[in-house]
C-alpha cells in the first residue's frame, strides 16, 4: 500500500512539473525561436537588400517586427524571473542569447533538457511593487525627451514651455508629501492602488490636448497623481525587509530605476517620432492598468498581512540618518538635473549628436543596473551605509569636474562609468540610511518627503545652472564642487560610532 503512495505521489510530481506550452520557461523558448528567426533574417536577408540592393525599406519592416518580438521576448524573461525565480544568471543568458545570431537556438536546447528543474511558484507580491516602481519611473524617464517639443508643436512660447515641463515636478513633489501622510494614515495599499489607477487615467488625458494650456492643466494632474505611487512602494518594501539585507534590497529595487532611466527616453524618443507623443502616454497608461489589475488580483486577498493596512501614525522627528537621506536624494537629483542640461550641451561643443549623449546616459545607466543586479549587490549590506554615502557622492561630484574636462568620446565614456559606479553606492546608502531612520509607523511620511526632494533636486540641478553665466567646464567644476562640499559637511559632521536611530524590522 505505500508502495502505491510513493508511486502515485511521483507521478503527481511529475505531472505537476511537466513542461508545459504555457509553463514561464516554454514561454521563453518558444518565443526566444521566433526572436531568433527574426534576427536572422534582419542579418541574412534585410541587411543585404538594404546595402547591395539600395532596399533600405527590408531593415525597416524586418527591424521593427524584430524588434516588437525581442520587446515581447523580454517580457517573457521577466514573467519566468518571477514566477519560477530562477538564479540571475539564467535571465542575463537568456537575454545575451535574444542579441547572438543561433543563441536563440542554443537556448532552447539547453532549457528544454533543464526545464524539469524550474517548478512554477506562487506570484510573489513583491514584484508587483517593483513594477509599480519601473511603471512610476518608466512614466517619468519617457517625458523627458519629448515634453518641450510636445508643448511647441501646440503652439506654446519658449517660457510657456518651460512651465509645461516644469510643473510636473512642482506638483509631483506636492504628490509625493501627500502620499507619504497619506500611506502612515490609511496603510501602502490604498495609496498605491489609488495612485496606479489615478495616474494611468491621467494619461490617457494627453490624447485630449489641443493647446499649451490644456496641457499645463493635464501637467499638473499628472505630476500630482504620479506622485501617490513611490512613497508607498518604497514605504513597503522597507517595512518587509530585514535590516541586515536593507542595502541589497534598495540596489534591486534601484535597478528598476536604472531600467526605467535606459529604457525610457529611447522608447519615448522613436515611437514619439514615428506615431506622435500621446501615443507614448497612452501604452504607458496600458502598462499602469495592467499593473493595477494585478495588484487587485494577486494582493487583495492578502493585503491585510502584506501591506498592514491601518497604523496609529507616529510623528515624524528628524534626526542625523533622516537629514543625511534627504540631502543625498536632493543632492543626487541636482546632479542628474544637471548631467541632463549640461552632457548634451558638452557632447554638441565637442562636435557630436544626440545620438553620442544618449549613448552616454545609456553607459551610466547600464553600470549602475548590472552592480544592483550582479552579486556586487551584497556590497551594501557589508559596508556602512555612510561609507557607501561618502563614496557615492564622491564619485558623482569628482565625475562632474572629469565630464567637463573630458575632449573626446572615449575619456567621456569613461568618465561616465564612474559617475554609474557612484550613483551605484549613493542610492542603496540613502534608502537604506532612510529604513534605518524611521519606524514602520512613520516610514510613509519620512519617504513622501525624501521623493519630494528628488523631485524639486531634478528642478534645481537643470534650471539653476542655467542662471549662472559661465562656460560648461565651470558649470560641470561648481557642480562637482557643491557634491563634494556635501561630502566634506558628512564626514566634518560624522559621530564616530553613532547607531541608527531605529532597527527595522519586518511586518510582513
């Protein structure tokens, strides 16, 4: 009789892990096959028309059905991080092989043989919250290269303009504060939820704009909205993290930042050329009501115990952890508001294209996801979050004196490493700084405010510096300088052997 039951319960196993079309891993390699067909005929057989046949239409049809596929292929990695939690290694391969002519093909082979070893797990709701955040900072990132021009293609001034692109910042820092009082008062979910919705409907707006104020109206609502969805996030995560892994959790979660920050502006910048600015807003609204239909579906249920809905809200009282994580994210915005005024100014004086400062952006961006991804990530759960604060900032201030002084692509590039590397250390050091500065009780309102000076740094770094008549080396060498004044106040101010003010611990 229990020879029976061992054998029945081995065949339950096998059916319950039995490779299957639907199964996340068959999903990869069944999609991966057609990403790899695809690349292979842009290679053997578009490309050849184009340059032997003067056919450049073949690069053009088969490079966007290439690329609508490897887009479709992503997200089929994605699904199987998630849902079969596989090591990091597996993605990255499975990636590499989408860009290799065969590897593709390769792949398949070697998951086919290996897919037993991948069971489906059940959706962990964490990665829900991390989406949010690539939602939040994807919506963010694809305004970037195409608002100001949006807004004089209907018929706005130059300054009208500016106030177009800038009020949704002011309103978003407006967002992020009442998110952060909101979140201690009615719990993570209610706000996040309510933000997803609200911000994917304000989206959609951009499809009824008709003239520059109709757009600083939908501005406005925009920033506002968008600005309920990080503090709960982040308010989340840090409330079901442990303090000893604090650190690599805020580099996973940067990663999205990083992701959305590469991804963004280039997606943005075709598609806005090809089918216009509110058809961009409209499938970053699709994404955001696919996201708060899954949250409904696979957090509702558990909400209570995930998202610890009620607290009695505790006042929020400053103390030297806090004032260090707000001037880090203010200090760090100033100079990505900077980098974004002045890189592209420096690259066109040094006889470059657009193309060469996006390409830079694109390198820091790169260098800060694979050290949040890489098990370089357990760095900051080793090394003091003040330590990793001072190098963070170090790095990015010297980084902005070297861009300045930089007179060829190739030192720029490198430059630009740099600055990825500091940017790495800065922003798992102020979230972490942050967790261990406050209390579950009042961890929203400590992170409604921390956003809010990201947002207003973004606005200071890329207007300020535009008030000061000087030449880009000394802008880039004063912006350089104010980091590392920051630095020099940190470790002037430091208190040998001072704790955190409060351990986190977990709620969930």
């Amino acid at each position: 009789m229990d020879g029976l039951k061992t054998t029945a319960a081995r065949e339950q196993r096998k059916l319950e892990t039995r490779p299957s079309f639907f199964h996340p891993v068959s999903l990869v390699r069944y999609v991966g096959i057609v990403d790899g067909v695809t690349l292979l005929v842009l290679f053997g057989f578009a490309m050849p028309l184009k340059y032997w046949a003067d056919l450049p239409v073949a690069v053009t049809i088969v490079g966007t059905t290439h690329g609508a596929v490897f887009a479709a292929y992503l997200l089929t990695i994605l699904y199987a991080q998630i849902r079969v939690q596989w090591p990091f290694g597996w993605t990255a391969l499975a990636v590499a092989a989408g860009c290799i002519p065969f590897g593709s093909f390769v792949l398949d082979r070697v998951l086919k043989k290996r897919q037993h070893k991948f069971p489906v797990k059940p959706f962990p709701a964490i990665w829900l919250v991390y989406l949010a955040v690539l939602f939040t900072f994807l919506d963010l990132f694809t305004q970037l290269p195409v608002m100001s021009t949006f807004a004089v293609s209907l018929g706005a001034t130059a300054m009208m303009a500016g106030f177009v692109v800038g009020m949704y910042s002011f309103t978003n820092t407006i967002g992020n504060i009442l998110a952060g009082v909101l979140t201690d008062r009615l719990g993570a979910y209610a706000v996040f939820t309510a933000g997803l919705l609200a911000t994917s409907l304000t989206l959609l707006l951009y499809q009824a704009v008709w003239s520059p104020e109709q757009l600083l109206a939908v501005r406005f609502l925009h920033g506002l909205l968008g600005g309920l969805i990080v503090p709960a996030a982040f308010t989340y995560i840090a409330n079901v993290t442990r303090t000893e892994r604090q650190g690599s959790q805020s580099a996973v979660t940067g990663s999205f930042v990083g992701i959305a920050a590469i991804v963004g502006p280039a997606y943005s910048g075709i598609m806005a050329a090809r089918v216009g600015v509110p058809f961009v807003f409209t499938t970053v609204a699709a994404a955001g009501f696919a996201l708060f239909l899954a949250v409904i579906l696979f957090v509702r249920s558990r909400r209570v115990a995930i998202f610890r809905e009620r607290r009695q809200a505790k006042r929020l009282e400053p103390n030297r952890g806090m004032v260090l994580a707000f001037a880090g994210a203010f200090f760090l915005m100033v100079s990505q508001g900077a980098l974004a005024y002045l890189l592209p100014l420096h690259v066109q004086e040094l006889g470059y294209d657009s193309r060469t400062s996006g390409m830079m952006m694109s390198i820091f961006g790169v260098i800060a996801v694979l050290l949040f991804v890489l098990p370089t990530k357990r760095i900051f759960d080793r090394v003091s979050p003040f330590v990793c604060y001072v190098i963070g900032l170090g790095l990015m201030g010297l980084s902005q004196i070297l861009i300045g002084q930089s007179a060829g692509s190739l030192p720029l590039g490198a430059v630009m490493v740099l600055y990825g590397i500091g940017f790495s250390f800065l922003f798992p050091a102020i979230n972490t700084m942050l967790a261990h500065s406050t209390s579950p009780d009042n961890r929203g309102k400590a992170y409604g405010l921390f956003y809010a000076f990201f947002s207003i740094g973004v606005v200071v770094g890329s207007s300020g510096l535009g008030l000061i008549p000087a030449s880009l080396p000394t802008l880039f060498a004063i912006m350089g300088g104010v980091l590392l004044g920051c630095v020099a106040v940190s470790l002037a101010t430091a208190r040998p052997g001072a704790k955190p003010a409060e351990k986190n611990q977990p709620v969930g």
